[in-house]
C-alpha cells in the first residue's frame, strides 16, 4: 500500500528565516507530486507539481520554491519566510500517467511570527 | 486561468436530510473533476470524482451530476449523519495532463444528531 509522510508536522518560525518542508511517498513509482497551501478555514490553493524527478512546475507566485530531488520525495523551501506564509501545506500524490484523483499527506501546519 | 466557484459556505441540517452542494467552473477545458473532504483533524479525502464525458455518478449516498453546457455540477447526499460533518471541496484539473488543479472555496457541512 502507498503512504505519504510530511514533515515536520508543524513549525513555529521567524519572519526572514529559512524554511523546508519535506514529502515522502512510499509503495509507488514515478507518482506525480503537487504542494498545496491552504490558510485556515480557507481553500487549497495550488503551489507545485511534479512528474518526474528533477522537473517542477509552479502554479503560483508565493515567494517559494520546490525541488524533486528523488522519485519519492518533494521539497518545499524558501530563504525567507513572510508573514502571508503562515498556512497549512499539503503534499499529494497521483498515479503516472495523467492527473488523478489525489491522494492527500497530513499536512505541515506553519505560523510564521 | 480556470476558476471554480462553490456554493454554500455552510449548511447545517438535522440526521436524515439531504444535501445539495453547488459548484460552477469557467474553463470548457476542465475535464476531470474529483470531490474531496476533510474532517477535523483527518486528511483531506477524495471522496467522488466524474469526468467530462460522464453527466452522472453514483456511489452510496453520494450523487454527482455535472453539466458540461453549463459548466455545473451538484453534489447530492442523502440520508446525512453525524460521521458526514466535514468541509466539502469541489476542484477542476486543467492544462496540458490535467495536473493543474483548482479548488472550489469549500462547503462547511455540519450535520446534527
């Protein structure tokens, strides 16, 4: 069975300071992988996709970026976090081939103070 | 870009009534549209889902009529419970691969004993 991990599960951090969060899918090869980021109570609002290691597109301009550094995992990161980056960022995963239903990580929740 | 508008915002009911969850799209491009929830706590779940080509779905209490003229669909549950309370998201995969996804803003369900 696949499963999807997030970490760190949530994060307290300064405006200015460096961020990373990391996802990791286990049990399936070449998943397609998207970053999403959602403020509270609010919609998802998606940041990134990726088909293939080493390939990622961004959907919207949020001062981050994301690498694919492995098959089976995706990195979210900026140098300097802004205040508007408090959220919670959810990783997913999809079949190879064309976008599918997603399936959903548990989520790092981020205040940026 | 593709724009996804869902309505209500909120809907409170008493056990045993039905629903009617509204969301409308913009881009005739659209062609894959999965409904997911999340509950308190729990990962955001895919839940159903209906393509382009399809005006209708079916799976337990859970029925998705979606309009392609119009650029509709519905989401009907019956015979709600207590377990169903949740935020409802409606989304559209667009671009090229359908990997480009939009979220409707959600729909607040709270269903009372």
């Amino acid at each position: 069975a696949q499963t999807i991990h997030q970490w760190p599960v949530a994060e307290i951090k300064a405006v200015g300071s460096p961020l990373s969060l990391g996802c990791t899918i286990k049990g399936k090869s070449s998943p397609n992988l998207y970053w999403y980021w959602q403020a509270t109570g609010g919609t998802l609002q998606q940041l990134f996709y990726s088909i293939t290691v080493g390939q990622v597109e961004s959907v919207v301009q949020l001062n981050l970026s994301a690498s694919r550094p492995k098959d089976d995992q995706f990195i979210l990161s900026t140098e300097k976090l802004l205040l508007s980056h408090s959220g919670f960022y959810l990783c997913a995963w999809s079949p190879p081939g064309q976008g599918d239903t997603q399936y959903f990580g548990p989520g790092t929740r981020l205040l940026v103070l | 870009g593709e724009q996804v508008e869902q309505l209500p915002s909120s809907l409170i009911v008493q056990e045993g009534a039905s629903v009617l969850i509204n969301c409308s799209y913009t881009d005739s491009a659209s062609v894959y549209f999965p409904w997911y929830k999340q509950e308190p706590g729990k990962r955001l779940q895919f839940i159903i889902d209906i393509r382009s080509n399809m005006e209708r779905k079916q799976t337990q209490r859970l029925t998705l009529l979606f309009d392609k003229k119009t650029k509709h669909l519905s989401l009907h549950i019956t015979a709600t419970q207590p377990g169903d309370s949740a935020i409802y998201f409606c989304s559209a995969s667009s671009g090229t691969g359908g990997y480009k996804v939009v979220f409707g803003s959600g729909t607040r369900l709270l269903v009372s004993p």
